[in-house]
C-alpha cells in the first residue's frame, strides 16, 4: 500500500493524559500536512511541514500541541493535557508541489475521544 | 468563522435526480478544490480549479469556479447512491495552506 497511513486509527484517554499520533506520508511527498475534524465541520487546518521544517502553526492551536517531522518522512503530533475539546478526528495528508494537480493525498485518520 | 461557506448543510434525494451544491468566500482564491469524504475516511480530491469562469466535468459531476474566483458550484446529474458523501471545498491562496468549508452531506436514496 503506497497510501498515506495513520496510527492509531482510534484512540480513548481520559483527561489530563498525553497522546501522539503517526503518520505515514507518501514517500516521495515532501509536504506534510495535520487537520483537525469535528462532526459537521470541515478539516481545519493545525500545521504543515516541508521535508522537516515546520512552516507554520495554526494560531488557533495551543501550546499543549506540538508536531514534529525528524528526518523529513514520517510526523508525530503529540497532544498534552487532553481536554475534552481536543476530540475529534486527526487527519494527515501528503502532497507535491512537483506534482501536477496539486493533490493533497489523505490518510484515513485518527479519532480521539477524550472522556 | 470560516473563510468558505457551503450550502446546503444536507441534501437527501432520490436516485436519478439532479442537484447542485455551493461553495462562497468573500475571499479571492488563486485555486479551489473539491473533495468528497466518506464516513471513515480522509476526503479524496474530486478536482481542482484555477481559472476564474472555469468549467470541468467529471463523469456525472460539472465543476465551475466564479469568474470573480470567490466561489464554486458542484453539480451532479442523476444522483447515484454511490454519490453519497460529504463534499468538501478548499480554497488555497498559494498552495501552501487550505481553508476548507463546512461541507454539504449528500444522502441518495435509491
């Protein structure tokens, strides 16, 4: 499968806990992007990277967010603190400016619920 | 508030019916996308528009980007079941970022 992947696909904590999620991009895609969904909202964007740069942060996203992308492939986004607003589902897409079309590939994502 | 707005929020029609869904901005966008998602699923792109007055079909779908390129329309003829989806629309300014729209959930009986 050379599909963007996420890890976990679930994922249920109880407030105050830390977790972090996983993506998988498509390898020869140099962008990597995080989306938050809520039910009945569309994606909203949380942060994108170039190879390992992170090129910007949504103003909207607090400090107990934080995304990294070491060596330029896979990327973590690790949440502390959960709050129960922090659920929602976790989408990660790749894509390729080299590429035509401009095609933002999405993984199937990650669902947080935090009781 | 979100910089895309989409409408209607649901859709539910019968098979073989016709039907158009909206996408407006106060904003000017150099492109904008359709996606359709599935329960699920991430969204998967259905196309993209870069050229204000821009007509592309796909199959069953007509896509059209405003001459003024601050909004979209997605029409589909003859609605099928396997149409159902939430679609989504994403201007980008510079391919960098993408503002997505709330969504219009399309229910097709057959």
């Amino acid at each position: 499968d050379t599909g963007v992947s996420q890890d976990p696909r679930h994922k249920i904590t109880k407030r105050g806990q830390n977790v972090t999620f996983r993506c998988d991009p498509i390898s020869e895609h140099n962008r990597l992007y995080w989306y938050r969904q809520t039910l009945g909202q569309g994606p909203e964007f949380l942060t994108y990277f170039q190879n390992e740069a992170q090129l910007e942060k949504s103003r909207l996203l607090s400090d107990r967010f934080s995304a990294e992308r070491p060596k330029g492939s896979f990327s973590t986004l690790e949440i502390q603190r959960t709050e129960q607003g922090d659920s929602a589902m976790y989408l990660c897409a790749s894509y390729s400016r080299r590429r035509l079309g401009n095609e933002q590939f999405f993984g199937p994502g990650t669902r947080l619920t935090v009781l | 508030t979100q910089l895309l707005e989409q409408s209607p929020q649901f859709l539910s029609i019968q098979e073989g019916e016709n039907l158009t869904v909206y996408c407006n901005s106060s904003s000017v966008f150099s492109s904008l996308q359709w996606y359709r998602q599935e329960p699920g699923e991430g969204p998967v792109l259905l196309v993209t528009v870069v050229t204000g007055g821009e007509v592309k079909k796909l199959k069953r779908l007509t896509f059209q980007f405003g001459d003024a390129r601050k909004d979209s329309s997605l029409h589909i003829t003859a609605a099928q079941p396997g149409d159902t989806g939430l679609y989504l629309c994403a201007g980008s300014y510079n391919f960098n970022k993408f503002y997505f729209g709330s969504g219009t959930k399309l229910n097709v009986k057959p």
